[in-house]
C-alpha cells in the first residue's frame, strides 16, 4: 500500500549481488503490476540482469532458450513473471537444467492464502517444497494486506514458507484457534504463544512507520434507507424467494442456493434496478435511476456537496453491474462531472494511462468508477481525497486496500472514507462479519509487547485483550443521515477536528486501526 516494498525487495536483491550471491531469482507478480516491477528494477538496479517471462507461447519458447544459453553466474537475472504464467509453463521452466531458483519472491503474496490452489502447489513444484531454512529455495511473500481472515489461512501462508515446520492444519488450528472472547487467561496464553511463534518470521510495517507526515484518514459509515420499491422487493425476496432457494436446498447444492439469496439481497439493497435490465426509456428517465434507490439518493447529494468544496472521489463497487448503474447515472443525470471507470475488463497497460489522466495537475476528472477486486492492485490515485465504498466486501482487507488508492505515500490532504450501509439489510451482517475478521488481525499482528525479551512481559493484560476485541463497527442504527451530516461530511476541517462526535444522525465513525507485529525499524 505505497509502504516501499518494491524498492526494499530490490534493496535485498542488490544486497545479494553485492555479496557475489548471484544466482536466480524468480518474482511472482500480477500482471497489472509487472510492467512497473521492470520499470522499477531498471531504474534502481540497471546493473542486474532482468527478464520479463511474459507473452504468447512463441514468444515464451524464445525466452527459454535464451535462458538456456545463460552459464556465467554474474548473468542470472531476475525473471519477473505473473501466476496466470506460472501455473501454465511450471514444467518447461522446470525443464530447463541450468535455472534453479534460490530465491522465490511472491508479490501480493496473500494470494497463496489457500494451500489447495493451483498456484500454491505450482510454486511448490517449481521451486521445490522445501524450508527456506534449508540449502533449497528461499520464500518471500510480499503483501499490503493484513491476511489473517482465519487461522488457516495464516498456516498456508506459513506452511508455503516452512513446510516441515507448519505441516499440520488440524494441529496449528487445535492449538491456536479459539471461540470464547470471554475466555481471558485461555486467550491470553494463545495470543502470547502466537506471537512468539510469528514473531521471527513475519514483518509488518504502518505507513506511519515510513512516512510520518502522511495525511491522516477516517472512516465513516453513512446510513441509508431503503425506496419503498426496493423495501418491497428486499421483502419479497425474502418471503418467496429464500422459501423456494432452501426447499431446492433440502435436495443439492445447500451452500450455493444460500448463497444466491444473500447475493440478491445484496442487490435489492443497491439497487432494485440490478434484478432486471431496465428499458432503454427507463434508462432516458434520469430521475427515476436516483429516485428508485436509497443509496444513490445519497450518492447524488454526497457527489454535490463533494464537488462544490473541491473534492474528488473514488467510487468502488463489487459489481461490475452496479457500476454499470453509477456510469449511467453520471452519464444521464450528471453530464457535468467528468469521469472514468476502471474494472476488471480493463486492459493492464490502459490503466496507467487512467491513473496518469487523473492524477494530472489540474485534471478535469473528478471521479473515478472502480471495481473492488480490480482496482485494488498498482493502483495509485492520491489525487483523490475521498473514498466512497458503495458495498462492502465480506472481506474487510479488500475494502481497506480499496481505501489505500488514495491513502497512501504523495497524499497530500486528509482522506476521508464514507462507507454506505443500507439498514436493516443483509450488509449489515457484512459489517458484523468484518467486525470479527478485524479482530483476528488485531490479536495476531498486535506489537505492544514485540521488544520485550521475557517471555513473561510479553503477556497481554485483560485490559488489553478486550481492547483488541472490541467492535469497530456497533451496528447501531442512528437514523437517517441529515442535509447537516451531509454538509458536515464534505467539510474535511470539521470531519477531522477532534471533538468530532463518533455517532451522529445518520453515521458512525469506523474505529479501525491497523497494528503491526514489530515496533521499532531497525
């Protein structure tokens, strides 16, 4: 998230070479950010040898037989590759006789958060599946994302780097895993031991902990009121929609059919127009797209006090289609906002062209339309100053990734988030799952103790445990938002001042926090 972990791992890298260690390295990228990996390489290291294994299969073919041909050891190069490629050329890259890589660096490196993934074990079978403590491969993974979701996605993350120490899922989750928040001493004796486990072998930095001048941001979630037509139609799903969806159930598939109704819930609360292509009159009928919508409503009034203080705003969505619904929305009813859009139909290389058009000096775009899951990856757009999350992810790091487009390292202004939640709706149980995911992180990354050499300091007190656990998100229903919280919203000296109430009519101030597992950087 803009911590400089591009430029340490090629810091590491130099190191190695400066030590006479040259041998291969491979990086694992995604694609969207393999283009400014090179860049980055040449400009900070053009003295070692960097190969982009990417193209069609003519044009990898030729890049393995170059490789081939490569005997003197002060020509190994890095090879910067992304996992779709990976997964397909494991076994010609492991074909070649003369490449054995010693160092394995996985960008984004949440993305082997499942050990039965493809790429999990494609990895394994390239590199090897052994200890980077032994004379095999050394992993690194690389990550913006605090990861832990959930006991077993830490032990594939750990299991990735040392299997024939994390061998066993059902042990590390018998050990470390627990359900009572209640349970104090028992908490507090796996918290501790956890801590001491993960202590040597993961590094987390706060942006805080690199730029110190760094703008602060808040997060606020507004709420919003269903339309009677949307009221209606949430309704309906739910008494004859869920009923027919669970009978199917009774006979196959009980997780998908459960599934499709939460997801058609999720759309009645953005919008009841997702549940069928409108007409194209309907889509002419400007009003009627921001009338039939509780959330739009909002985004229409937030998006015009926004503007006329000299805001520009991020948009994400989880939907390509309620994406759709905005870009009409700006389209017909506010031709006078210049925008963009970025989502997962994106070409990689037409983003940098997005991102430099919006982040020009004095840009006339004012809005950027992103989806969630695509526009959260080499995307930086700290031109912006405000974040709206039209709907929440079920995983809360997806959003927070989402937010840090635009806080992060060369933001200049205070970043205020706005996270829209329709009441009395299915999203606020996704807030409340959000909730105990945050916690789990908390508990596992909390660096109170981490310079504390006995074992009997690095205890947490009761006090403190509840403190991780405690909700950052309440659920509270504080009524509609107000014309006044929506001018208080686009008044950032206002917003940021600190006797700002954390609950008003209308909103609640998110008080999520971030911790890291070390303290100081030495």
């Amino acid at each position: 998230m803009g911590l400089g972990k591009t430029i340490q791992t090629i810091g590491l890298i130099a190191h190695m070479r400066d030590q006479s260690v040259n041998n291969w390295r491979l990086l694992v990228v995604p694609l969207s950010t393999m283009t400014n990996w090179m860049a980055e390489l040449a400009k900070w290291a053009p003295s070692i040898p960097a190969l982009q294994y990417h193209g069609t299969a003519e044009e990898r073919a030729a890049i393995r037989r170059n490789m081939a041909k490569i005997t003197n050891s002060t020509d190994f190069p890095v090879v910067v590759t992304t996992y779709e490629i990976v997964c397909r050329d494991r076994k010609e890259l492991g074909a070649l006789r003369n490449v054995h890589f010693t160092h394995l660096i996985v960008d984004e490196g949440h993305r082997l958060k499942n050990h039965k993934s493809r790429l999990f074990k494609e990895l394994n079978l390239l590199v090897g599946a052994r200890s980077s403590m032994d004379e095999g491969c050394s992993k690194i993974l690389l990550t913006g994302t605090p990861l832990q979701n959930n006991i077993a996605e830490l032990w594939s993350l750990l299991n990735f780097l040392l299997p024939t120490v994390f061998d066993s899922l059902d042990f590390f989750k018998g050990v470390f895993e627990f359900d009572d928040p209640l349970a104090v001493e028992r908490e507090q004796s796996i918290v501790s031991k956890l801590h001491r486990i993960l202590r040597p072998f993961m590094l987390r930095r706060l942006k805080a902990q690199v730029e110190q001048f760094l703008p602060p941001k808040l997060e606020v979630v507004l709420y919003v009121e269903m339309t009677p037509a949307q009221r209606e139609l949430y309704d309906g799903i739910k008494r004859g929609e869920l009923k027919s969806y669970l009978e199917q159930a009774q006979q196959d598939k009980a997780g998908k059919s459960f599934q499709m109704v939460i997801m058609q819930l999720r759309k009645a609360a953005n919008h009841p127009w997702l549940h069928f292509d409108p007409t194209e009159e309907n889509q002419q009928t400007n009003a009627e797209i921001v009338r039939a919508s509780g959330k739009f409503v909002m985004l229409d009034k937030l998006l015009g006090k926004l503007r006329a203080k000299g805001h520009r705003v991020l948009i994400f969505s989880q939907f390509t289609k309620t994406i759709d619904l905005i870009d009409d929305y700006l389209r017909f009813v506010r031709p006078d906002v210049k925008y963009c859009r970025l989502d997962g139909s994106t070409h990689f290389a037409d983003r940098r062209d997005l991102m430099r058009d919006f982040n020009a000096e004095n840009s006339a775009l004012s809005v950027f339309l992103l989806s969630t899951r695509a526009g959260g990856v080499g995307i930086n757009l700290c031109a912006a100053d405000t974040v709206i999350i039209f709907d929440s992810d079920w995983n809360p790091q997806m959003d927070s990734q989402a937010q840090d487009r635009a806080h992060r390292i060369g933001q200049t202004k205070p970043v205020l988030v706005i996270r829209l939640v329709t009441t009395q709706s299915v999203e606020q149980r996704i807030m409340e799952r959000a909730n105990s995911k945050r916690k789990l992180e908390r508990v596992v990354c909390n660096n109170k103790h981490a310079s504390m050499a006995s074992e009997a300091a690095a205890e947490l007190s009761p006090e403190e445990l509840k403190l991780l656990l405690n909700d950052d998100f309440t659920g509270a229903n504080v009524g509609a938002a107000t014309e006044q919280t929506l001018d208080m919203l686009a008044d950032r000296a206002r917003m940021f001042d600190a006797a700002l109430p954390r609950k008003g009519q209308g909103y609640e101030v998110c008080d999520w926090k971030a911790a890291s597992l070390v303290g100081e950087i030495e």
